[in-house]
C-alpha cells in the first residue's frame, strides 16, 4: 500500500551505476538498434537479430537484475526499468527482448533458494548471449491466470503431475516473447487434479528438453522485433529440484514477479511515448506553417507541452515503483501496477498527439512514427490489461482503507 512518507528517493539523480547504464544504453539504442529498425520491423515475423542482442548482452541487458555474484549487474528493477525506457525509446520491441529475459529469470530471483539460483543464474552471464521467457498465457486461460481470485474458473490449463521425482508438463503457451529463442522458460502449470488454476506451480524449464515444442510465431501488430510464440510441452519430464517454490504456490509466484517487473514495463511505456515526443519536437521546431515553426501556434505548443508533462510523471511513477520494489519485501502492489497503468495510457495517448502533429509524415511507415503507436498498443495487454491493473490498485487502496 503507497506510504509517501517513506519515499526518499532522489528523483533527479539515479545511483551511479545505474546512470552509467542508461548512458551506455542510450549508446547502444542510437548507434546499433536505431538503424536496424525500420527493416526489422518489416520484415517476416520470425526475423531475429542475434547480432543486436549479442551487443546487448556485452552490455550486461540480460542480466540487469541477476545479483553480481552470479555474474549479473545486480541493479535491480531501477536498473532495468531505465535501460528499458532507453531501448523502448527506440524500439519497444527489442527492449522487451530483454526485458522477457528477466521475466523469465525473476522466478527463480524472487525464490531465494541458493541452490536454484547457483544452477541457473550463472548461466546467463557468459560470453554468448542466453535468453529466457516467461511462461503464463493459454489459448482459453488469459487474465485468469494473473488475477488470483479469477484461478478458479481457468480452463483448460497446461497440467503437472508428480511422477517420482519428475513433474510430467503437458500443455501449450501462447504468445510467449523469446519462447522462439530463449535456452530456459519459467512455466507456470496447474497440478492435475486441482480447480481451475487453482493448483498453479511455477518451474524452471531448459527448452532443449524431450517433449518441448517451439511453435509458430505470431504474426503481431507491434512489437515486432520480438518473437512471442507458442510453446508445446508433450510429456517433458523434469526433475522435481526445478520446482519453484512449493506445489500450488505458481499464483503468488506469479503475483510476486508481476509486482516486480511491472515499474520495468512501465518503463518501456515510458520509452515509447519519449520517442514519439522527442520527434515530434523536432519535427515542430522546424516545420513552418503559416509563417511560424509549428512550436509557436499556440494549439501545437499545448499538445508538446501536455506530452512532455505527462513522459515526466510516468516516469516519475516508475521510478518511485522500482525504487520500493528494490527495497521492500515483499514487492508492493500498489505502486507497479499503477505506474504501468498510468505509463501505457500515456504512451498511447502521447504517440497519438505526435502522429496528429506529423500530419502525413507520421502517417508514412519509413517516417517511424506509426510503429510508436503499433508499439503503445501492445504494452498495454501484456503483464496486466488496464482492467488487471485496476483491480490490482483498488485492491491495495481498499486494504489500506483510506484514500491516498
Ligand atoms: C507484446 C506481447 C507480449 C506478450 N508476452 C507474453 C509473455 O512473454 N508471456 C506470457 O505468458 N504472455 C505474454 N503475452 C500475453 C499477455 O500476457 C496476455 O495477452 C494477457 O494476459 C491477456 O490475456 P488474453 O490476451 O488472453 O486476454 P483475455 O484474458 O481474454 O482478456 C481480454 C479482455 O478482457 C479483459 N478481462 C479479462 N478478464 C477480466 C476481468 N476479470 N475483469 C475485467 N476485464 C477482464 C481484459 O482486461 C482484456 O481487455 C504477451 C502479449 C503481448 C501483446
């Protein structure tokens, strides 16, 4: 629940290390991402530019939050939630490359259990660049496997059964981001037997197992530098160690790492929305109408300056969100899930008004500008609809019973 009298952050000055990130980050978005872009979000669905996210991964994105002594920067949801808002300002789709990675690391992180994170934390901090995905989404089970009193009436989840001392996985994940490319999968199966999703259990899944299944890739509107596709599990058999957590506890897992990761998809919102105002402000600096840069009618003007407020204050919600995420536990709910909440609307609301200014320019996909918009879509259905995240914020507002 919010207590600002808590919050201490320094909004204006992040932690050293992680400036050093964001500027190494903002580096790597101009001189490798920016001129790949338009091609790649072109091209067939399931293109993927292993060069890019090799450059990244030198970087150290695909493993912000693994703690440095296994290798990773051990910076934190503050720290991946500025490297994201740096990519996403260019390209929303490959910052969720990496921001997929965490998710899928964020299980086995928020498990605290030594020996699971000395088997597959390390893993990711060599010199070659290895993915992870996060597992949740069903053709027939979406939000009700991400709002807890909902789990019930699941249906038709993926199983587990407990075979000595082997898990049994059968079932199929859809829209899955990096299930195409990622070496490990956090899955999130229901024990056979139990209601609905009731008996939701998270693993940890190496994706070269017997029985696993890549399937075909989304052909998706934005985002498009990622690959979300399914994921078929016929029979892959796993020991029991790669269990997270105990048997059902796959909903408060979920719950947790949701309330972990949400200030970071905040931040690729962020990104995106400070993409389409960054060019939208150049082009109406120079763009003369009526005898005047576009910037001085007065109508023009407003629109900026509404954009610029609102980047401003959907940043600071995030950066207030990772901040208590990395210094509370467990995780709050509040906070993450409001500054997504705010953070999507204004990124869509923000690409918008620039496509509105860029008038037929925007329009034109070589311009850049539309993909902004096909982008601002899409962080709004993934890691919680608008309708999850609302429920999730009257539900911290009503179990503090007083209004903030
Ligand atoms: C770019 C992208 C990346 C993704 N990456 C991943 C990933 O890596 N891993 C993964 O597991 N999934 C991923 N997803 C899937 C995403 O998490 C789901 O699409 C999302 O949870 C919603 O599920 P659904 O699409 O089945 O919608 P549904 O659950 O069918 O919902 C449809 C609409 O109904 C509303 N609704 C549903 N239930 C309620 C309710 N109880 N009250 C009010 N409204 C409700 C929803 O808010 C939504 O507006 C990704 C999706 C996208 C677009």
């Amino acid at each position: 629940m919010p207590n600002h009298d808590e919050f201490d952050l320094n909004l204006d000055v992040l932690p050293g290390e992680v400036e050093k990130l964001r500027l190494q980050v903002r580096e790597f978005a101009r001189d490798v991402v920016a001129p790949r872009v338009t091609d790649l979000d072109g091209a067939p669905a399931d293109d993927f530019d292993w060069d890019m996210v090799s450059q990244g991964h030198a970087l150290g994105l695909t493993r912000v939050a693994v703690p440095k002594e296994y290798g990773g920067l051990g910076l934190g949801m503050l720290g991946c939630s500025v490297a994201l808002e740096e990519v996403a300002s260019v390209c929303a789709g490959t910052a969720l490359i990496f921001g997929a990675a965490m998710l899928g690391q964020t299980p086995v992180l928020l498990s605290g259990d030594p020996r699971l994170q000395a088997r597959f934390l390390p893993l990711f901090s060599g010199d070659a660049p290895v993915l992870a995905c996060n597992a949740v989404t069903e053709e027939e089970a979406g939000c009700d496997l991400i709002i807890p009193a909902n789990a019930v009436h699941a249906r038709e989840v993926m199983t587990a059964r407990r075979d000595d001392d082997h898990y049994i996985l059968n079932g199929t994940k859809r829209f899955i981001t990096n299930a195409q490319v990622a070496a490990f999968a956090s899955v999130f199966a229901a024990m056979e037997g139990a209601p609905g999703a009731t008996g939701l259990t998270s693993f940890m899944v190496p994706l070269d197992l017997p029985g696993v299944v890549r399937g075909p890739v989304a052909d998706k509107m934005g985002y498009r530098l990622c690959l979300g596709s399914e994921l078929e599990f016929h029979d892959v058999r796993i020991p029991a160690e790669n269990m997270i957590g105990n048997e059902g506890d796959g909903m408060a897992i979920n719950m947790a790492q949701s309330n972990m990761a949400r200030a970071s998809v905040a931040g690729i919102s962020v990104g995106v929305a400070r993409g389409a105002l960054e060019q939208a402000l150049q082009w109406c600096g120079t763009r003369v109408q009526g005898g005047l840069p576009l910037r001085e009618h007065q109508f023009t003007a407003a629109k900026l300056a509404e954009m610029s407020a609102k980047v401003d204050a959907a940043r600071l919600l995030y950066l207030k969100a990772a901040h208590k995420v990395d210094n509370e536990l467990p995780a709050p709910q509040y906070e993450p899930a409001a500054a997504k909440l705010f953070a999507d609307r204004v990124a869509i609301d923000v690409a918008d008004m620039a496509m509105s200014l860029t008038g037929a320019r925007g329009y034109v996909k070589s311009f850049g500008m539309e993909k902004r918009l096909r982008d601002a879509y899409g962080a709004r259905i993934y890691e919680g609809t608008p309708e999850v995240l609302a429920l999730a914020v009257t539900e911290s507002l009503y179990a503090a019973g007083e209004p903030i």
